[in-house]
C-alpha cells in the first residue's frame, strides 16, 4: 500500500476512461488507515477534459445537492458512499461499482463502471442502472473483463447487505456537522 493520506489533505480523484482523464473533482481525506475515507462537499467544482466519449455529467461545473462521505478499500471494485443533503440530513447509503482505486502522487483514479446499489436508511437496498451495463458493455464503455469483475463483486456485496456485514457501518454516526469538510 501506498503512503496514507494525511487528515485534512486535498485529494484529486480522476475518473479515468480508456487511458484518458474523463471528469475529476476534489475531496477532502478524512482518514486513510486501511481505507480511505473522503468527503466530497455540495459545490465541490468538476472538471471534465476533453474527451473522446461524452460523461454523462459533463453539463455541469459542480457537484450540487448533496455531500458525500466515501469509503474505499484497495482491490475493491466498489466504494460505498454516505449521503446527506443541503441541510446535513443523512439520507441513505450508496454502492457504486468502480475499478479498483489507484493511487497517485496528489489522489486517486477510478472509472465507474455504471452498477449502482441504493441503501435505504432503514437498511433496505435495491439495483440501480443494471439496465446500463448491456448498452454500456457493447458501445465499449466497460470491458467484458470489467463487467464480469463487477457482476462478481455485485453478488459478494449482496451477499454482505442480505447478513448486514457492512465493513463501513464505523461510520454510521459520522456527518458533515461533526466531521470535517
């Protein structure tokens, strides 16, 4: 494993499609020991390079709504994210299936690779974009590889959420009010 992030560091995190930065934002560590937990706060600014494939968010110059704890572990092909609204509200849990994060001098890389779950704050849990992953793996946005990888760590985290096994439920009471931004 790489050096830890320090507390309170800057950290860019670039999304990274077929070899090219494709959009990239900032979030703050808020701790690095064994996983990297950041947080991206409502307004943080994005960029998108030019690029030969559109990002579906490339309309936007912020991230707006919401802010967003994150957890990622090295080799895993998700991150779970914590969301809570303009207001500080926690509203639910989110598993989004990505590479595995790369570390680099100043962040990370990651690609999403589209599959999605939505944690309720009940603790119940549904699919999300499943219906993307077909179109995605034919127009070449994901590899065959990169989808079967994703289908596998899908039915592993499934099978944590059906034995409410959450490796992240530490942070359960964390929230933008007590931690820092």
């Amino acid at each position: 494993m790489a050096e830890p992030y320090a507390a309170g560091a800057a950290l860019r995190v670039r999304e990274v499609l077929h070899g090219a930065e494709w959009a990239s934002w900032d979030e703050r560590v808020v701790s690095d020991d064994g996983v990297l937990v950041s947080v991206r706060a409502d307004g943080t600014p994005m960029a998108f390079p030019e690029h030969p494939v559109p990002h579906p968010w490339g309309h936007l110059d912020a991230w707006r709504g919401t802010t967003v704890l994150k957890m990622r572990r090295e080799g895993d092909w998700y991150s779970v994210w914590r969301f809570f609204d303009a207001d500080g509200a926690f509203v639910g849990w989110y598993v989004n299936f990505e590479t595995p994060v790369v570390r680099t001098d100043d962040g990370i890389e990651v690609n999403d690779l589209q599959l999605d779950i939505v944690i309720a704050p009940d603790g119940g849990w549904q699919w999300k974009d499943v219906q993307d992953l077909a179109p995605s793996l034919a127009s070449g946005r994901i590899t065959q590889d990169e989808l079967l990888a994703v289908l596998a760590e899908a039915d592993l985290v499934a099978g944590l959420l059906d034995r409410d096994e959450r490796w992240w439920a530490p942070w359960d009471g964390w929230t933008p009010q007590g931690g820092m931004i």
